[in-house]
C-alpha cells in the first residue's frame, strides 16, 4: 500500500517537472528528524542530541543546543520533533520500554516533559 501511495504521488510530480531547487549538507551526522516552523527549518541529532536552526536559504546553522534526557540511568536518543506554538517537542526513546517528549522553546530553555508510553 505504501508502495501504491508513493508511485501516485510521484508519477504527477515527474509529470509536472517537478525537480529538487536547492540542497545543502546537513549540520551534523545522525539527523534523525526536520521540522519547519514557518520561517526556519529544524533539525534534531540522534547521535550528539543537539538540535538545530537552520536558515533554510544556504543550510547555515542559526543556533543549537543541546537536549538531555532528565531521568538517571537511562541512554536514550531523539527520534523525532514537532513544532507547535513556539516549543519545540522531542522525542526521547530508549528501546521500546522507555520514552519521554521534552519540551524547549526556540531558544533552548526547557520547558518541561511528559511520558509518552501510556
């Protein structure tokens, strides 16, 4: 079904010409997750756990931070990020027993964080 879904969405994009307009190197090795709030594009690493602002223009990083996991004994890792209002959420996984969604506003400060295995 995926399969069936991608070839419809893309025999009308070939089909208008549709091309890649521009293309820059990502900011670090392991990206695991892309977001854009309007203005920027985001970019979250699941290896070195920094998030980035990226100008989408020319790829050049804005700003980063790094994001922690706040629970002791546990080594989990990004995997993905959404943007909504403002607070940047991440999702934090370790295996599939262990995972929290840390919010940040766009400059970095933590806002807090909720479990997301119920």
């Amino acid at each position: 079904m995926k399969m069936i879904l991608f070839s419809l969405l893309l025999v009308p994009a070939l089909a208008l010409g549709a091309s890649v307009i521009s293309s820059f190197d990502a900011p670090d090795t392991g990206i695991t997750s892309l977001d854009w709030d309007g203005s920027n594009l985001w970019a979250v690493d699941g290896t070195t756990q920094y998030v980035y602002k990226l100008d989408p223009a020319n790829g050049d990083v804005l700003s980063s931070f790094l994001i922690t996991d706040q629970v002791v004994g546990q080594d989990p890792v990004p995997g993905g990020m959404a943007i909504v209002g403002g607070t940047i959420y991440t999702a934090m996984y370790a295996g599939t027993s262990y995972g929290m969604v840390y919010k940040y506003d766009t400059g970095g400060s933590y806002q807090g964080a909720f479990d997301m295995y119920c």
